[in-house]
C-alpha cells in the first residue's frame, strides 16, 4: 500500500519499503518536518515574550505499532529541541483538549482512526488543537520532500513530561458543559453495552458513563490494539453488540473507532440507529436549547438540513474533511456540526469530532424524553444512504470521470467544490476521491434503502461504461 500523504496528516501500513509505507523512516521524516515546520513557524523569542522552546503534546490509540511509532516520534521531537508532553494511550479529541490546555505550539495524534490494525498515522494538529489547513500540510510535505532538518546540539534537546490524567480531564471537561445534564441522566438508571474495538475507547468511554450514572456493559473493551472486527462502526461490522443489546435489555448501545472521534448508537431492539442520526440526535437536542446555524459535509444526510430548518436555523454543506466543516462552522458561527460518519462538533467544547460529547448530549436528550431510542430514531426524517467505493487503479482518470457524470446530470443541482454532487428533488449522489485511501467513494441517499441501493448502482454502472469506452 503507497503511503498516503494529505493536509490531515500521513497515514500508511506498518512494514514494507521506505516511502511506500509507514516505516520507521517515515515516521520520524515525517515528525522532523512537522517540527521543522512549527520551529519555521515560531516568531523569535525577543518579539514573542515566551521561552525559545516549542512544546507539542503527544497521544495514541491502543494499536499495536502505536508504542513503536509513539516512542519514533516522540525522541525525535526531542531531537530538535521541542519539549513533548506526553499523554500515552489516549483518543484525538482528548489530545485536541489538551493542547490549548497546556498552552502548547501543536500536537500529534498516532491512529489511523478506522482503518485496520495493520495501519498507523500521524495526525498533526496547531495550537489551537485543531487539524491544520491545506496550506500548513502542503508546507510540512515541503519540507519531508527536501529534507530540511537542522537538529538540536546535545545541550538544547527537548524534554519529555508524563501526563496519564488527560482522558479525566477530558471527561470533566464533558459534563462540565453547560447543556450535558448528569443529575437527569443518573436518574434514568441507563443500561449501555459499549463496543471499544479494544482500543482507547473501551478505557474512556466506559468511565464517562459511570461517572454519568449508567450501568455499563463492556465488549471488547480491552486496550490491546487486537481489533475484534473491522474497526468502522458500521453495521456489516457490528453483529456482536446488536445482538448483546438485546440480550442484556440494555436501552442502547455505544460504537466508538479506535481513537474516538466517530460515535454510532444501537438501538434498544438491536438495530442500527444510524451513524449519519448521531449527529442529527445530538443536533435536535442542542438546537432545542440553544437554536442556531449547523453544518456537515456534502456526503452527509440531508435529516440534519431538515432537522436545522425545524429549530428555525440556517444549514450549510462544505466539502468533506474535519478541517473543512470547521473552517464553515466557524464562518456561519453554526452551533453544532460534524460529519455523517459519526463525527460530532461542538464548538462550546471544541473545534474537533468527539464521541465523548457526543455520548454526554445524547444521553442528557434520551433523559428528558419518555422514549426508547428506537422510537427516537423513528421520529427523526426517513432516509437511506448507501455507501459504495470503487478501487483505483493508475490507468482510470478519474478528474475525466467526474467531468463526464457533471456534464451529463448538468440540468439537476451540482455542486463541484469536493468531487461531484448531484441533488435530485428526493435523493442525491456524491462522487469523490478519498483523501485518505486509493479508491472513489459513491454515496447516495434517497428515502427508501432500495431508492439508495438503486442509485448507487445506476452511478456504479454509468462509471464502468464511462471507464470501459
């Protein structure tokens, strides 16, 4: 697998070839040039007022390489004389928490999220704990590509600090928000069953529940890095904990990825809630209190526009990528938005997806309402999406492919600012190139999953005759 290299960070397989995958090479490449670039970035002691040395904050999933990857990058931080605090197993949203926290220059997070276990990354974040922009990664791949490193001399290396108390740190942050109602939840004397993928998730959202009063019941919870299933919380992956809910009449229960930052929900019969109406749940709730604007991206399901619209709000799609639907959040001063893929952004928190606020809101709505969360997901608008890839390969241009469909679907809706999107009156279809994996992604949407199915099949089709021609 070729190392892939994006504004988000680098992500690749463990093993293999210098620079076609994530090697230890790599790997400490790739953290010289992220330090290099915040050196670059940092204005001279004299004009800032600050000590001369950056500090960055460390974290990683349960992975298995992550000890190996975690210690690469770590001393050569310390290499070029930037201090590390280091969190050791922890999740990204906790890392996104806790650099503004210790007034740090940027963090990096080692996961790669939800792909399987034989990956790893580097997710590089500012000192806002915030993914950086297209312009400071494409800066950092510069800087890997030329090799620009200037380490530091033995007296001037960087310095490492221990910090294991950051994921409770992260938890009191969470019910410390105003709208998260613990007293109301504790009182509804919940039962959650809790799917970790034996990973960080397994350790921290377990803790954030009891601390809400919730009787928690534990799968797969042991930090291990031994993934017991595909490690995306979709529903072909989730047979174990759909079928546990029902056994153990919990009244839900709760999906995270490895470094927990998507959040799906299973209902009370041991159906999926939907991981696009985590978002759209979390929604309905803070927009009850506090109305106002919301975003997601364009491959997100259109139950949020409409849920928006009801609490008299303005609803906005950007292209897909964490970044993106902040930068557009912030733009609008939207309230609460995310991805569909589970991905919950809540600025009275932070600028980044989290499951633990996510969990905390969601379970605060549940508590003040006298019904199951099947019967919740029944009240929210009916959609289907159907999510479909095709693999690349190097003789398809797909820029050529996504022209051709633009052109012939040009009498309907189009939106070209991430791929293609065409919005039908009832149902839509969003075409684009991964960012993080060589295939193209084809999602469709429409209110039956036979509508959605169809869709997605009739693209797939239309792009196979385009190819074979």
């Amino acid at each position: 697998m070729t190392l892939i290299k994006s504004i988000s960070g680098i992500r690749g397989t463990i093993g293999g070839k210098v620079g076609d995958n994530l090697t230890p090479v790599d790997a400490v490449k790739f953290a010289s040039a992220y330090g290099t670039f915040l050196k670059n970035s940092q204005p001279a002691p004299e004009t800032s007022g600050r000590n001369s040395k950056l500090k960055v904050v460390i974290g990683r999933d349960a992975r298995i390489s992550g000890p190996m990857i975690h210690n690469l990058v770590l001393n050569t931080l310390v290499g070029l004389g930037i201090d590390v605090i280091d969190l050791g197993l922890s999740t990204t949203p906790t890392v996104e928490i806790a650099v503004p926290l210790e007034n740090a220059d940027g963090g990096i997070i080692l996961t790669a999220s939800h792909n399987p276990k034989q990956w790893n990354a580097l997710k590089l974040l500012n000192e806002k704990g915030e993914f950086l922009n297209g312009a400071e990664g494409a800066k950092i791949l510069e800087i890997a590509e030329a090799e620009a490193f200037e380490f530091s001399a033995v007296d001037d290396l960087g310095t490492i600090t221990e910090n294991d108390a950051y994921m409770d740190i992260h938890i009191d942050e969470v019910l410390n928000l105003p709208l998260v109602d613990v007293e109301a939840v504790a009182k509804r004397k919940f039962k959650v069953v809790v799917d970790g993928v034996n990973s960080s998730g397994g350790v921290i959202i377990p803790k954030l529940l009891e601390q809400m009063g919730v009787e928690v019941v534990k799968l797969y919870c042991e930090p291990n890095g031994h993934f017991p299933h595909n490690p995306e919380p979709l529903k072909e992956h989730l047979g174990d904990i759909c079928e546990l809910v029902v056994a153990e009449k919990a009244d839900f229960g709760i999906v995270v990825d490895p470094d927990v930052d998507r959040l799906a929900f299973i209902s009370n019969d041991g159906e999926m809630f939907g991981e696009e109406y985590t978002l759209v749940a979390c929604a309905d709730y803070v927009l009850s209190k506090t109305p106002g604007n919301t975003v997601s991206n364009l491959s997100s399901s259109r139950a949020l526009r409409d849920i928006t619209l009801k609490h008299n709000g303005n609803y906005q799609a950007s292209a897909v990528g964490e970044v993106n639907v902040v930068e557009l959040m912030k733009a609008t001063n939207a309230i609460i938005g995310g991805e569909g893929n589970g991905g919950i952004i809540y600025p009275e928190s932070h600028y980044g997806r989290d499951s633990l606020v996510g969990v905390a809101l969601f379970l605060t709505h549940l508590a003040a309402l006298d019904v199951t969360v099947a019967e919740l997901r029944a009240s929210y608008p009916q959609y289907y999406m159907s999510k479909n890839k095709i693999e690349l390969t190097p003789q398809i241009d797909v820029d050529a492919i996504l022209e051709t469909i633009s052109k012939k679907y040009a009498h309907e809706k189009i939106s070209t600012i991430d791929g293609v999107k065409i919005d039908f009156p009832s149902e839509w279809v969003h075409l684009r190139k991964s960012n993080t994996e060589p295939i193209i992604r084809i999602y469709t949407e429409a209110p039956t999953q036979h509508d959605a199915d169809a869709l997605a099949l009739r693209i797939i089709q239309e792009i196979e005759a385009i190819v074979n021609t």
